[in-house]
C-alpha cells in the first residue's frame, strides 16, 4: 500500500506526539509508525516506571537511615512482584490509548521499522 502525507513522524514518544497532533490541528494530513508499541521510552520504559522504582528505592533507604532517629517499626522490604504489577497498571494501557488518541485525531497509525528509501519516500516494515 502507498500512502502519501504531508508529515511521516517516526516514533510515538513525547517528541513525535506534539508536532503529530499540531501539524494535523493545522490540517495537514499526518502519519506516525514505530518499531515498538505506542508511547515511547518515557511513559513505558523510562520517566513514569522509574520514578515508580527509584520511590520504593528511596523509602527504603529512608526508612533504613532514619532508624533510631525517630522512625520506628517493622522491617520494610520490597515486594518485588507486586511493585512490577503495579507498575504495569499504568505502563500496559499506554499503546493502546495512544494509537486511539491518534485515530481520534485524524493520524494514520503504522507499526514497523521505517526505512528511507529515497528523498521523499519511506518504507515501513518490510
């Protein structure tokens, strides 16, 4: 299938949402594609999961500092399985909210690799 558009955006982070959205705000026929699900590093495998496990980091190592000082009780550990659900209680619903963000406004979706094949043409997948 051949498609043409006035703006191919190559990735769904944060970086490739806005001027996606702005460009289709201003009329412009818009495609986005991505090797890896919908969201981009920070919202599935960077900022949001990190904060989520540097904080249990932090409290316990708060918690192992201030022992003696006026924190007391039992011992704190980390349930590791159930930081990681957690976790994905808000990771795991990013793909698919996104691709339907993009729908909503009027972007076409690709999934796959996209490859320059000329000047002006790309290829996505195979």
């Amino acid at each position: 299938m051949t498609q043409t558009v006035d703006l191919l955006v190559i990735g769904t982070g944060a970086a490739g949402a806005a001027p996606a959205y702005r460009a289709r705000r201003a009329g412009w026929t818009v495609a986005i594609v991505d090797k890896r699900p919908y969201g981009g590093t920070c919202a599935l495998r960077g900022c949001d999961p990190k904060k989520v496990l540097v904080g249990a980091a932090d409290l316990l190592d708060w918690y192992r500092r201030m022992q003696g000082r006026g924190v007391a009780g039992e011992r704190v550990h980390v349930d590791w399985p159930a930081l990681i659900r957690f976790k994905r209680t808000f990771t795991e619903p990013v793909p698919q909210d996104r691709e339907q963000g993009y729908h909503h406004a009027g972007v076409a979706t690709f999934h796959g690799l996209a490859r320059f094949v000329d000047a002006q043409t790309i290829r996505v997948g195979e």
